[in-house]
C-alpha cells in the first residue's frame, strides 16, 4: 500500500509543508487529521471518519439544540497512534465505542456476511 502526505499545516506558507516534529513518516492514505506540532503525545494519532448508520429501531436522541431530535447512528472510524504499529477500527454510538483489530474486523464482517446471506 502506497502512502502519502497529505497536506499538513505549516508555519512556512508557500513553502514545503512541514511535518510536526513527532510525525517520523508519512501518514497513511486514509488518514484525514490535521496533525500539528502542539499536539499532545496522546493525541498523535491519524484518523479518519468513514462514515455512519442511521439507526432505524432506536429512539431518536434528543440534539445539542434543547427539544431536537435527531435519528439514532452508528459511526465507524479508524485510528492509529503513531507508536502503534497496525490501525485500530472503532464503532461507535454517541459516547460508547467498540475498539476492533483489523482482523477482528474482519471476523465481524464475515459474520455480518453469512448474518445476510442467510437472512435474505
Ligand atoms: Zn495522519
């Protein structure tokens, strides 16, 4: 897999961005953070958000706004710390979250196959 850098913000407009001190090597191509040199250690991690469900069967959650509601969802991201060797896929339901290896990520896809496959 082809890595890149995406573009990182700089204290040298119109030059080369510059990567934060701590960030040794490219990110990966699906990270999406913008990384800075003021980061704490704790949160150098590249990061993405792929997406959500909306959760039909659920309640609707009452909104940051007083009285709005909003459709339940199930997010799904993906995250790395950058001292860690292999990224970590999160599901995630307001302030709950399931961390998964890659692998039990797939574990979790097959399931949801043959959950489908056999259902339809
Ligand atoms: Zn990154």
């Amino acid at each position: 897999m082809n890595s890149i850098l995406h573009e990182i913000p700089t204290m040298n407009p119109g030059k080369a961005p510059v990567r934060p001190h701590w960030l040794t090597g490219p990110c990966p191509p699906w990270c999406e953070a913008e990384h800075e040199a003021r980061d704490a250690r704790d949160d150098r991690r590249h990061m993405a958000y792929t997406g959500w469900v909306q959760l039909s069967l659920y309640d609707a959650a009452e909104s940051v706004v007083e009285g709005e509601y909003q459709p339940e969802t199930l997010g799904v991201a993906i995250e790395q710390h950058v001292e860690n060797a292999a990224p970590t896929v999160i599901l995630y339901q307001e302030d709950d979250d399931v961390r998964l290896t890659l692998a039990e990520a797939e574990q979790l896809r097959d399931r949801l196959n043959w959950v489908l496959e056999a259902a339809r």
